[in-house]
C-alpha cells in the first residue's frame, strides 16, 4: 500500500512541476517572469536571476544572490524586482575592475 501512495504522490510531483515549468515558458514568452536584477559598483556590473513566476519567490531567493556577490567582493549593490526580459543575464560596464588593480600587465619583447 505504501508503494501506491508513494507512486501516487511522485506522479502529482511529476505533474506539479510539468505544469509550473508550462507556466513559466508562458509567462517568459508574455513578458510576466519576475527576475532579480542586481546592480553592483564595483565591479560595474548588472546580474539578472530568474525567471520566477512569483515575486515572493524572487525575493526568497534574492539573499543568496546577495550573499554570493559579497563574498566575491562586490560593492555597492541594488536589488531591483520585476518584469524584465534579459537579452544577457551578466552585463559588465568595466572588465578591468574585474581583475587586481596592484597586478599590471607584463608585455613581453
């Protein structure tokens, strides 16, 4: 009996996360995902998370991202909700900030 129920309940898993992955295609293609967007200062960057189909589970994912950029040293961070259709989901104004200014180049000869 046990065997039943549990076939049971990973058939409705199964189906639960079919549909929310339908209804995601849906609300990417229409414009209604929510992504987090993140913009640090240094590095000059923009990072886009997502697609959700829920603002709250935006926002429940938003302090990991956060995490994850401090720890590798970013500064100055905004976090913006909402709406949007990344074309690229890492955009980056200044690469060389990116890198250890005290490190310079070596040019061979």
């Amino acid at each position: 009996m046990k065997a039943i129920v549990l076939n049971s309940y990973l058939a409705l898993e199964l189906v639960y996360l079919t549909m929310k992955e339908i209804l995601l295609s849906i609300s990417l293609a229409l414009g209604l995902a929510y992504w987090v967007k993140i913009d640090t200062e240094r590095p000059c960057c923009t990072y886009y998370f997502g697609p959700f189909l829920k603002i709250k589970e935006a926002e429940a994912a938003t302090n990991g991202y956060i995490e994850d950029l401090k720890e590798e040293g970013a500064l100055g961070i905004t976090v913006t909700i909402d709406h949007f259709k990344p074309q690229e989901l890492t955009i980056c104004d200044d690469l060389i900030e990116m890198f250890d200014p005290k490190v310079l180049p070596i040019f061979g000869s």
